[in-house]
C-alpha cells in the first residue's frame, strides 16, 4: 500500500527532525520533507504532531532460536559439540513466528541481527533480518552478516566441563588461531577444494563480513584487539561489558561496541562492572556505539528503554538513538536499506505518541517495507497485529 505519513514530526535520525510528511511508496521511502506534494493514488494518514522515526535495530539478539516459553524444543541457540562450528547458520533455526517477532514490532523494531550463542570459541554465521515475515528467507536482509565467536568464560566452561580443548581462556585464543591459520592455508592452495568451515573464514579474513567477538572482560577485550592485529579482520565486539575501562584503546581504533544488555543483573563474574553509563563514555571515546538486548535476555521491547536509561546516565540522547537505529545498520552491512529516514530506503517507519527517549511514550503504528505490521488498540487488553497473510 502506498502512503503519505503527514503532520508528524520527523526524526530521520542522519538529518535534522522537522514537522512534515514522509511518502512511502512501493515499499520504500520516497519523499519526505516540510514540503511535500503526496503523489496520486496514496493514502493519506494524519499524525497529528506524533513522531515519526526509522524502525529500530537491534543488533544482537537470539530471536527465533532462542524460542520463549518452549524450553529444550525451543533452544537452538548454541550447537556445543565441536569448538568450531564456522559453517553453521543461524539463519536454518529461526522460528518466525517466535512471540518475540510481535513484541519487537510492537515496540518499535523493525530489523535485527540474529546470532548463535557463546558456548562455543566459533559459534556460526549470524543473519540480519526483518522482524515481520512468514518465512525466514523473505526477512533476510543480509545472510551471512557476520561469524560469531566467543571469548571468556562460555567457550572455557562448556568444552573444561566436557575435559575437551578448551578449558582455559588461553586454550579459548588458541581454537581460534589455529582456525584461522588452517583456513588461510586452505586457501592458500590453487586446488582448494570448497570446505564449509574454511569458507566461512576465509570470507572474515577477506573482510567480506565482521568478526563478531563476544567479550565482556577488559582483558578479553584486549585479546580481541590483539587477534584481530593479527588477522587483519573487521573486528566488533559485541557486549564489550568492560570496554569503558580501555575506552581510549577501543575508540582510538574506531571499533564497533554493542553494548548490552544493559538492564540485567550481576549474573556472573564477567559482568559485574556493566555500567548504564558506558554507552555514553565509549561514544564520546570515538566508539561507533550500538545498544543489543541479547534478547530474550532483555525482551526486546525494551531496546528503546535501555536507550533512555544510557541518556540518563550521560550519553547525549542524539547518539542514543543512532545506538538503536543507523549504528547497528552498519555493523549488520544493511545502512543502505535501514537505520534511518532517507529517500530510497525501505519504508520501516513507527509512529509513536511522542519522544520514544521519553518512557511515557509508546509505539502507535509500525509500518515494515511500507506494510503495516503493528497499530495500538486502547480498547484492547492486547494490541492487535495485522494479519502475516
């Protein structure tokens, strides 16, 4: 369905707001501005002075593998049986009708970034997609997006309490080397055959995709740092707990910090010193800085409230929202389609009451590719969501 979004007030989020209209046409943007002519043949759907801002992003989530409210039959999140499992997809257990799609777009997130777990030191392919679709391939926005690896204390427990390699952090660094060197080698030879898990490296050391590096502890951290030297890879570091201790070391570098989750208790040792006001240190560091719930961690719907929470302990609230909207578009290689309000980019767009930074707030209506997925129902005891047929 074509559409004219008008007296809203605009937050493109890469460009000043503005009061106006925003034309979805066709599934993408296709004017927006204080002065706009709405093309023939577009419905036309008043705001009233609500805001209007690009669907969010989170970039790091278990949405779909890690099914609520299923328990084992539900958990696919990590595949522990071989350290190195590079060739393994996130993309082939995504459940999209998973309750957590319905709770992103009725909170505002329309794309995420869909990873294996941490158990292992290489955990798999990660997946951005949509957060509305029957079928997972016609959510895909970029497969693979990047390869997941853990550092710390996942990978050591999993493998020290099977008596396996490894058990210890330096035995965690070395499963990875040794990964790398391996592939590097393979290729290296003109009859290579193809190899799935030397493939999917190759592609990290080609920099055709990030390698996505789950630490927390600042020493891990500087394990990161130091491999990706090493490598030569696109380093980013998801989680990144204690990254606001070097922070000086990791945004004098420019490197990608997914912070999160942010509203979560000191569960262990690794995370202890998480801190609602890191987002804001590490991005006035230099950081590109981006804010995950490692849903179903954090529900989902709660992207937008770590955001406010990262504001209220410093973070200037302009870069908070790029931490949930154009940052994380970048990290996933989908800036062109998502993460903020431009002309030619795909029309996820979510009108809410007011300020979204502002708690008191919340999503009206969530268009995805123009398509509308999400409109609040104050009559209901639960909001309706149109129909995925």
């Amino acid at each position: 369905m074509n559409l004219a979004i008008t007296g809203a007030h605009v937050v493109p989020v890469t460009a000043e707001p503005f009061d106006g209209t925003v034309v979805l046409t066709d599934g993408r943007i296709s004017a927006l501005g204080s002065d706009v002519t709405i093309p023939d043949g577009h419905e036309v759907v008043d705001a009233a002075g609500a805001w209007l801002l690009p669907g969010f992003v989170d970039a790091h989530v278990h949405l779909g593998v890690w099914e609520e409210g299923e328990g084992w039959a539900g958990q696919d999140t990590n595949e522990m049986t071989d350290p190195v499992m590079a060739a393994a997809r996130a993309l082939d257990a995504i459940n999209p009708f998973d309750q957590g799609f319905d709770d992103a777009v009725m909170g505002g997130v329309t794309a995420v970034n869909v990873n294996p777990g941490s158990g292992n030191p290489i955990g798999g392919l990660t997946v951005a997609i949509k957060t509305w679709g029957r079928v997972v391939d016609e959510m895909v926005l970029r497969s693979p997006s990047g390869l997941k690896a853990a550092l710390g204390e996942n990978p050591k427990r999993v493998y020290g309490e099977q008596k396996k390699t490894p058990s210890t952090r330096l035995g965690t660094a070395l499963v990875i080397r040794r990964a790398f060197t391996e592939a590097r080698n393979h290729a290296a030879k003109d009859d290579a055959e193809a190899h799935l898990v030397h493939d999917a490296l190759v592609s990290v050391l080609n920099r055709e995709i990030p390698w996505r590096q789950h630490c927390h502890r600042a020493d891990d951290i500087a394990t990161a740092l130091r491999m990706a030297d090493e490598f030569g890879y696109e380093l980013v570091l998801d989680h990144g707990t204690e990254a606001w201790k070097i922070a000086d070391l990791v945004g004098g570098r420019g490197i990608p910090v997914l912070y999160g989750p942010l509203i979560v208790t000191r569960s262990k040792v690794e995370v202890r010193d998480r801190s609602l006001a890191a987002p804001g240190i590490l991005d006035r560091a230099g950081s590109p800085v981006s804010l995950i719930t490692d849903h179903p961690v954090v529900p989902i719907e709660y992207l937008v409230t770590q955001a406010a929470l990262a504001v209220r302990e410093g973070m200037d609230a302009a870069a908070a929202l790029r931490a949930i909207t154009i940052n994380p578009a970048r990290v996933m290689g989908v800036a062109d389609h998502i993460g903020s309000l431009e002309v030619g980019k795909d029309a996820d767009v979510v009108l809410w009451t007011g300020d979204p930074l502002e708690l008191a707030n919340r999503v009206l209506r969530t268009w995805v590719s123009g398509r509308e997925v999400y409109a609040y129902d104050p009559e209901a005891r639960r909001s309706s969501w149109a129909a995925r047929y």
